[in-house]
C-alpha cells in the first residue's frame, strides 16, 4: 500500500489533507486540559488558607487522644507528643490528606485506642448503642413497675374501715362519761 | 418484691461491671498491644549521632534488630542501657547478623552523646528530628520502648517499658534462629 510522503499516512483521497495531524493536536489539547483539571483541582485541595488548615487540624486533634494523658485529647493537651502529633496533622492537612486518612495513619500506629469516639461499626457500634439501650431498657424496667403498681391499686377493693367492737364502744362511753364527770 | 426475672437482669448487670473491673485491675497496662507486630515495620531513615552513618528500614532488611527509644531524660532507660550494650557485645559484633540500634528522641546531640558515654553505648546511636518524625511512625507512646524486628523486615514484638535480660534473650534468639534458617 502507498503511503503518503513524510506522514505515513494512508495515500488516496485524504493524502492531501493531514486529519490525523488534526486529530493529534485534539488528543494533545485534551491531555493539556486534562492535566490542567487536575493540578487545578489539586490546588483547590492543597490551596487551604492557615485559618482552614487551623481549623481542620483543630478538629482532628480533638478526636485524637493524648497518648501520654489521662482521658486529654491532643487538641487540649500541652504535653510534647501531643504537640508532635498536632503538628503532624497540620502538616497532613496542608498536604491535602483527609481526615479520614489522617485518622487512619493514626489507627495504623496506635491502634483504634487513639480514636476518642469508637468507630460506628462492629465492637465499637455495640459500644456506641449499649448506653442507649440501657438506658431504654432501665425505663421500660421502671415504667413497667410504676404501670403495675398503678394497675395493682386501681384494681384492689377499697380497704374495709374497721368498726369497733362492742367492748370497745362500752370503754369510750366509759371513757367519756369518766371525762364529763371530772369537769 | 423483685421478680425472677428482674433478679437476674440486676445480677448479670452487677456481674458484668464486676468481671470488666476485676478485667482492669488484673491487665498489666504496659502489655500495650501495637498494630505494628506482625506487620512490615514502618519505614525510617536516621543518622549515627557521632559518625553520621546513615541507617534504615531498608538498608536493615535481612538483617534482625532491637529498635530501642530512648531519651537522656527517662529515667527507666538508665536501667536497661547496660542490657542494651550487652546485647550488642553478645550478638552484635557482626552488623550483618544481628544490630541493635537506639534512637533518642524529643532530646538534644548534647544530652544523648553524654548519656550514651556515661553508660557507655558503643552501639548504634541516632536522634529523632525535632518534629518526632520516627516516633510518631511508631506510635511511641513514652521512652523507653523496643521493638524486635526479625530479618524479614516484621515486627515481632513490642514493649513498653525497660526490657528484662530474659526478654532480650528470648526475643534476640527466636530471631537470630529465624535468620539462620531462612533460605
């Protein structure tokens, strides 16, 4: 098959014409487009002011837990770790990592232990509805018992009132006569 | 009156808070389990404090090694560091059969290289950066802290706390005899 001279493009009608010179300038524009979207948007990423770097960091800080604290988190903690740990995850943040993923350094290296709230899900999610469901359980517990007494009483006969016998009313006339006598 | 039933949701409750306390006071809160045991040992890059020998998790593949932190302002280390140096007498002499490396951290060049003179460490030395860059690939949680790490590049085991002369030397064997049978 003849080709055409320099191009090795097909030879024929279309020798004349470059359309595959066209076609790869398209193809290249798009590549530059492409790669222009994505340094845009990491940029958008990476383009965070000091003051929403602070304020993620802070955020993030404040569901981790000082290692070298009793019940402290970083965020609140002045110890040196915990500083060292602040600052690791303002440098995070300013790399553009997410918190999920800065959370998850951290679980990678001390454990799910550094996290303040447990995950919501397997053993954590247990721990996450076990107060609740305490809690819904003491209510119904003591509902149930109020309810019962309630019932018990509306449903009991009223009490008798007792009447005196009558020796006991033979002593009051006694009694009072007694009284009456000595006024 | 109580009924059966309630009786027994009262005794599994106060049975559970029971055994989850008698769980906390019999749980040796220096037995922390890391995520690391078992896993690739994170990645690290230092610099003898003296000579300025680079070292890392990559040059020490195929190589088992103490990983021990350490500070000149922990008093715990001052008990184990003659351990450490008679680790490094009995297996280290040949670098490529077994190394025991110390790294300071949150610690000045001054303090450390008189700390290691005055106990004097002969073996591997560095510093941590300022930033806790190794520690908080660690997930140090204080000083001292060791971790084995077997030829393999593994973590194999973790503590926390001064090491025993019988911990060492369970732990060094179990590698030293790993290293030898590999392939």
């Amino acid at each position: 098959m003849r080709r055409g001279l320099e191009t090795g493009a097909p030879a024929g009608r279309l020798s004349g014409f470059p359309w595959w010179k066209t076609a790869r300038r398209i193809a290249l524009g798009m590549a530059a487009a492409s790669v222009l979207l994505a340094a845009l948007t990491a940029g958008q990423a990476w383009g965070l002011s000091e003051d929403e770097i602070e304020q993620k960091s802070l955020l993030i800080a404040g569901q981790l837990r000082c290692p070298t604290c009793q019940g402290v988190s970083v965020k609140d903690s002045n110890a040196p770790l915990a500083r060292q740990i602040h600052d690791k995850v303002r440098r995070m943040v300013a790399e553009g990592q997410s918190g999920e993923a800065i959370r998850a350094f951290f679980v990678s290296r001390y454990g799910e232990w550094i996290l303040r709230a447990p995950k919501k899900e397997g053993l954590g999610l247990v721990l996450w509805l076990l107060p609740g469901l305490a809690l819904l359980v003491s209510a119904g517990l003591i509902g149930y018992r109020l309810l019962g007494n309630h019932r018990q009483r509306m449903a009991a006969p009223p009490e008798p009132i007792p009447t005196l016998t009558d020796a006991q009313r033979a002593r009051i006339a006694s009694d009072v006569k007694t009284f009456e006598e000595q006024d | 009156m109580f009924k059966i039933w309630q009786f027994w949701i009262v005794m599994l409750a106060i049975t559970g808070m029971t055994a989850m306390f008698a769980y906390g006071f019999f749980v040796d809160p220096k037995l922390v389990k890391s995520p690391l045991v078992g896993k690739p040992v994170p990645s690290f890059s230092v610099q003898e404090m003296n000579t300025g020998e680079p070292i890392g998790s990559a040059s020490l593949k195929g190589t088992p090694y103490m990983l021990n932190f350490w500070g000149s302002w922990c008093f715990a280390c001052q008990g184990e560091a003659h351990l450490l140096e008679a680790a490094h007498r009995k297996w280290g002499q040949d670098p490529k059969r077994f190394r025991v490396v110390g790294i300071a951290f949150n610690d000045t060049l001054e303090s450390a290289r008189a700390f290691a003179r005055r106990f004097g460490k002969t073996y591997y030395l560095a510093l941590d950066d300022a930033q806790g860059t190794v520690i908080l690939n660690f997930g140090l949680y204080g000083a001292p802290e060791t971790f084995f790490v077997d030829h393999t590049g593994r973590v194999r085991y973790k503590k926390v706390g001064a090491l025993t002369q019988e911990e060492i030397e369970e732990q060094v064997t179990l590698l030293l005899r790993e290293a030898e049978k590999k392939p």
